[in-house]
C-alpha cells in the first residue's frame, strides 16, 4: 500500500510579530503539521490596505487565519488614539471579513477581542453581558465584533470564534506594562511607579493561551453560541493586598523598596467569568498562578 502525502493544513497568523503572535507562533511550529505564513512586518503587510490583504489571502489561500494584529494600546481615550485605533484594530478586521470571498479554502478564523471591551460593564464580565468599552482600544475591537457578526454569516461556510483573553502574562513581558515594569524595574533595581491600590485583575499566563490555539485548531468546528468566549483562569487577583505574596520574601522586600505607589481614585475592575469556558471546556487546565507568575519572574530576571 502506497504511503498517502500528508497535507499539512495552511495557517495564517496576522500580528506575529507581537508578543503574543511570537508564542503562538513558536508553539504550533513545534507541532510540525502545520504550514504557517506568518506575517509581522508592517512594511510589507499593511493589513490597514484592503488589496495587500485581498492579494495576501489569493496568494496563501489558509485554512485558518489567527488574527492577532492590532493597535494594543490600552486605557488610553483621545481622538487621536481613537483615529489609530480605527486604522491599526478595527481596519484590518474589516479587510480580511471583506477578503475572505478570495480564500475559497478558508474554514477558521480565530480572532482576538479584548477584556477591555467591557469596559463599565459589572465585573465578573461574561460573553452575554452588554459591553461597555471607555477605551479607545476596547471600542475599536468591539465595532470589529459587531462588523464580523454582521457579515460572517452561515452563507459564508467559516467558523469563526471571537476571544477575549484575561490579562496576558509571559516571558518576554512588555516593560510598558503592569508586570513588565515590576520585572524590570528589580532586574535593574529602578524605582517603579505603578497603582497599586485595591483594584482586582484578571491574569492569564501566556502558554495557557498557546495550548487551547493549539485545541481550537484541532476541532473542526467551534460552537460557541455568539461565537464570543472569555479565556480566563479566574485568579481574580487582587493588586493591592495580595499580589507580591506569591514571591518569597527576599523578592517582596525588594519590590516593598522599589515601587512608588501612584494610587489613582479612578480605576475599574477587570476579571472575567470563565462559567462558559469550563462548560465548553471541561477538562482544560491552567496553570497555576504562583507558578507562571515565578516562571516569568525568572525568565525576566535571569
């Protein structure tokens, strides 16, 4: 009996070059079956231009397109941030929903919201309640929701899911951020100024993510009803009271001299209910957060 070709299955990653498309990227090409054009370069993909991302999906022809591209810019409100977020997030969505007539073969698109759709909405956010984004960023990802769900619809033939990733955390963690700047500003041993006042955040370790993209790309079909779903461990971690306790004590007594608390009366909440997740997903684990937390602590400092 003749040896069949194996057909390796076409994945397009938009974004990759950012800290998350690196991770999945680095994961599924480790699992070998896939055949995967990533595309990370801005200059030469400018998915903002609706002909490079038609012309990019006749040449690929993908199977699956994980859309990770955009602006991600949080908690930030302006008109010119606005104006970006119109043309760096919500753009690029509207071109590959309107390309998507140029990849006959196409059956998945995996796209990434953001907790930050939420926005006022009462915290534990979960997938029906009504979004209230105040975010420039949190905005724009929603108008791409509503474009998909207008236009992606069972004519179409492709099964798409709409994430929306608790607060993302890993090696390689971006020093403009929460954690980033803690890690750095020990590995350096800087001052930091960050709110530490009692405001609860939702984490979620970055290789988690990598390992269900990798179980969403083995299912056929992803019936998730609105097509919404949270990712979420539900740490629910609250940043005042209880997060250098997952350190030893030599490290918390560094970060005790280190970091300037710049308390702001203002804040909101974000965790996430992850109720949909384990009914969909039951036997999913996470990893624990002591765990990743240390492991990116080391990965950061060493």
């Amino acid at each position: 009996m003749k040896n069949q070709s194996f057909k390796k299955e076409k994945i397009l990653i938009t974004g990759g070059g950012g800290i998350v498309g690196q991770h999945v990227l680095s994961f599924l090409k480790k699992k070998k079956i896939y055949k995967i054009y990533n595309l990370s370069c801005r200059k030469l993909y400018n998915l903002s231009n609706f002909k490079i991302f038609k012309n990019i999906l006749i040449k690929y022809k993908p199977d699956t397109i994980i859309h990770l591209v955009a602006r991600t810019v949080p908690t930030i409100k302006t008109k010119k941030e606005d104006r970006l977020q119109f043309e760096n997030t919500f753009l690029p969505v509207k071109n590959l929903v309107d390309s998507i007539k140029y990849s006959p073969g196409l059956k998945k698109i995996i796209f990434f919201g953001s907790i930050e759709e939420y926005g006022l909405a009462r915290p534990p956010f979960f997938e029906r309640q009504k979004p209230k984004p105040v975010s420039s960023y949190g905005i724009a990802k929603l108008n791409g929701l509503k474009y998909v769900k207008n236009k992606i619809t069972n004519k179409n033939k492709i099964n798409f899911i709409w994430l929306r990733p608790s607060l993302l955390f890993g090696t390689n963690q971006n020093k403009k951020r929460f954690l980033g700047s803690l890690f750095y500003g020990l590995k350096f041993n800087k001052k930091i100024r960050v709110s530490m006042n009692s405001q609860i955040r939702d984490f979620l370790y970055i290789d988690d993510l990598c390992i269900f993209i990798g179980l969403l790309m083995k299912k056929k079909g992803i019936k998730i009803k609105g097509n919404v779903l949270n990712v979420t461990s539900e740490n629910w971690i609250n940043l005042n009271y209880n997060f250098f306790s997952y350190f030893n004590k030599n490290i918390q007594n560094k970060f005790n001299k280190l970091v300037i608390n710049c308390s702001n009366k203002k804040h909101l909440d974000y965790y996430s209910s992850g109720r949909l997740f384990r009914k969909k997903f039951k036997k999913f684990k996470f990893t624990k957060f002591s765990k990743a937390i240390n492991l990116t602590f080391d990965s950061a400092i060493n």
